[in-house]
C-alpha cells in the first residue's frame, strides 16, 4: 500500500492538471480571457490551491493551454511561406489563421496580449510573426501585396476577426471566411474581383 501510494498521488496530479487545462481551454474558448482563476478552479472541480500548484499565474494556464493552438499557427505559416506562389501563400495564412482563432476567442485574445512572464508564448509569437514578415516581403516583392501593408494591419484583422458574435462555432467559422475574404481583396496590390464566400446572418449585439 505504501509503496503504491506515490504512483497514485502523481496519477493524480496529472489528472487534475488536465481537467485544469481542458476546463481553461473551454473557458477561455467560450468568453476571452477575462475569466477569474477561480472560477476555472470551480468548473474543473479543483481547489484554488491545487490551481495554483500547477499554474502560479495566469499568464502560465493560458501559455499552457494555448500551446497546441500556437503550434497550429505556426504550421500554417510555414505552409504559406513553403507555397512556390508568395501571394497565394500570404492568402492561405491570412484564410487560415482567421478561421483558427474563430474557432477560438480565448487564443485571440492570448495571441494579441501581452504577458512579460509568459515567455515562451512571446518567444513563439514572435517566430510566427517573424515568418509572416518574411511572407510578405516575398509577397509585395512579386507586386500582388500592396506596398503600404504593414504587419500591425495583421494584428487590427486578428482582433476584428476575434470580435465576431454568432449563435454556433460553424457561424463564427462561416464568417471569418467571408471576413478574411473581404480584407485580402483589400490587400491586393492590384484588386481583383473574386466571388466572396457566402454571407453569414450575424446576431445584433444587445446594449443594456
């Protein structure tokens, strides 16, 4: 019995640690970032004490939590630079990293945030962005990405994107297709006219 005890002890540690991030991810999801650590606590059936233990801050849950996602923007950014066609690769990041942080308003806010102490989070953010500015360098060297573009216009369409309000994740999806059609026509060096996705009936927002 004694000598099975620390085996279960960190078994159950490692399961609380991913009912912590599972509950953060879904939270984080569901409504940004503002969220208190105690209620994550509260919805993965911990105490704020074992919270604590595995993530001290904040900005470690959401570092955490937010990794496969980070991984998955980068993958798609290294599938637009490794595109031959440096507009149609800038079109496919742009297309794709809109739809993933659709899926996700928890990882827009995280991804446009800043948090000193969550240094590895930084520290791939910026390769991302540092391949991004690659692609567009290529992209406005070939004449299709007009001249003018920076990469904070990148950042202004994350957290529009992330502003998007539907009734469904399908509906946000939908609809940050057609957004991110709309802002590349705009990008476009020399526009062209191509036939936008189809539009998406979005919810007004009620002001109280």
């Amino acid at each position: 019995m004694t000598n099975r005890l620390p085996h279960s002890l960190r078994s159950d540690a490692r399961d609380n640690r991913e009912r912590i991030l599972a509950m953060a991810r879904t939270t984080f999801a569901e409504r940004g970032l503002d969220v208190a650590m105690r209620e994550i606590a509260r919805r993965a059936e911990v105490g704020p004490a074992t919270l604590y233990r595995h993530f001290p801050t904040k900005e470690a849950l959401v570092t955490e939590a937010f990794s496969e996602q980070m991984r998955a923007c980068t993958a798609l950014v290294d599938e637009g630079l490794a595109d031959p066609d440096p507009w149609r690769g800038f079109c496919l990041v742009v297309e794709k990293v809109c739809e993933l942080h659709a899926r996700d308003r928890g990882f827009t806010a995280a991804f446009v945030s800043a948090f000193p102490r969550a240094i590895d989070f930084a520290a791939d953010r910026e390769r991302a962005w540092g391949k991004v500015a690659e692609l567009a360098r290529r992209a406005k060297a070939a004449g299709a990405l007009r001249p003018d573009f920076v990469l904070d216009d990148l950042i202004m369409v994350l957290m529009a994107n992330g502003g998007i309000r539907t009734t469904s994740t399908a509906a946000a999806v939908a609809a940050s297709r057609r957004f991110a059609a709309l802002l590349i026509q705009g990008m476009r060096a020399q526009p062209a006219i191509p036939a936008l996705p189809p539009a998406v009936r979005l919810p007004l927002m009620v002001v109280t």
